[in-house]
C-alpha cells in the first residue's frame, strides 16, 4: 500500500469538519503537532 505523507507549512490554516469523531481527532492533533492553525466543526451532540 501506498504510505502518502504531507505537510502544510507551520502557521498555514486548516478547517476540520468532524473533529469530535476518531478520525477527526486525530487529524486535529497531527495538524496542531506541525503547528498549523486549526478551526475544528462538530454538530451538537444529539439530545
């Protein structure tokens, strides 16, 4: 299998749909470790 990795420069900007969910968080994580500006988007929890 193909292992693609990428980078965004430090201070580059990414906005995250589904940050609450596992693959969101981690995604959210990798990205703040790199130094990169994040604006995270989850719906409200379900009442």
């Amino acid at each position: 299998m193909n292992d693609m990795r990428y980078e965004l420069p430090q201070g580059s900007r990414a906005l995250v749909t589904g940050a609450t969910g596992f693959t969101g968080s981690v995604l959210v994580r990798k990205l703040v470790d790199q130094g990169v500006n994040v604006v995270a988007i989850a719906a409200p929890a379900p009442t």
